[in-house]
C-alpha cells in the first residue's frame, strides 16, 4: 500500500496554474491562502481547515526558506521548505502547495488567481498588499477566525521556557 497517496500534491507556478485551470473547467473553486508555517501547530490546522471550508479546493502559498528569514529573521525557519510542505500536504484540507520566494503572494495569486483569498482577521483587508490583485481577478478575500495564544511564536516561547534557550 502506497502511503503517499494519502498527500496532496506540491507543485511549481506553471503546474499549480494548470492545476487551477483544471479546477476552472469543473466548475470548482479555488481557495488560496499563504505564510510560513515554520512549526505546525493547532492554530494552523484550525485555520487551514477553516480555509478548505471556504470553497472546493485549497492552495497553500508557502512561503520559500529565504522569504521566511526575510520576514522572521535569520534564525528562522526552523524547519525547511521541503518538511514544511510535505507536513502541510499531509492535511486533508491541503490539496496543494506551491513555494513562492517574495514577502508577499501579490505574483502568485496574479498567476494563480483564485475565487477566494484567505487571511487571519488578525489582519484587515484594507491593510492587505495583495487585496488589490485578489479583487482584480474577481477573488473575494474572507478573514479567518484568529485564535490568540496559538502562534508559532508561543510555540517557540514555550519551548524556551520548558528547556532553556
């Protein structure tokens, strides 16, 4: 028995855009969402499964090993692209994951152009970089319930504080 057929797939630019393609011509939707996902946590299977409800289909924009520490700074990820992926593929609300290298997802969800953007209502839409790019392909975007005290950050913090740092 084959466990990999239990994943969903990572793919690059072009095969997520055919991917989606595909997904166009069912009639399905596609619901996009992003970040680093450094180390898994309850609150990212909350709000990934939150996510997937919001259509037919999910693409995790997972952000690339360097935009990460861009973003998080140097010690960080903690875990590299390759794992990061293959654990959010393992998820049965992930049907795919696509890396992408900018700060932002605005040059993949151009490419990509989903029916549904997702992001944590710890964010405002207005205040969106990519808002712009999701409304002018026709996307909605919807904020997902935020649930405090489960970040990757506490996660670290509490690591910290059980063994040392």
């Amino acid at each position: 028995m084959d466990p990999g057929r239990f994943f969903g797939q990572i793919l690059d630019g072009d095969a997520a855009r055919a991917w989606r393609e595909e997904l166009r011509q069912e009639s399905r939707s596609l619901v996009f969402t992003n970040g680093c996902f450094d180390v898994l946590h309850a609150g990212h299977v909350e709000y990934l499964a939150w996510a997937r409800a919001q259509g037919d289909a999910l693409i995790v924009g997972l952000n690339s090993d360097a935009s990460v520490r861009a973003l998080k700074g140097e010690k960080r990820p903690l875990v590299p692209f390759e794992e990061r992926a293959r654990m959010l593929v393992a998820l049965r609300s992930v049907d795919v994951v696509v890396e992408f290298g900018e700060r932002t997802p605005e040059v993949l969800l151009d490419r990509i152009r989903p029916n549904v953007h997702v992001k944590s209502a710890q964010y405002r839409e207005d205040e969106l970089p990519e808002r712009t790019v999701v409304l002018a392909h026709g996307g909605v975007i919807r904020l997902a319930p935020h649930v405090a005290g489960k970040s990757t950050t506490d996660t670290i913090a509490r690591i910290i504080a059980r063994y040392g740092g």
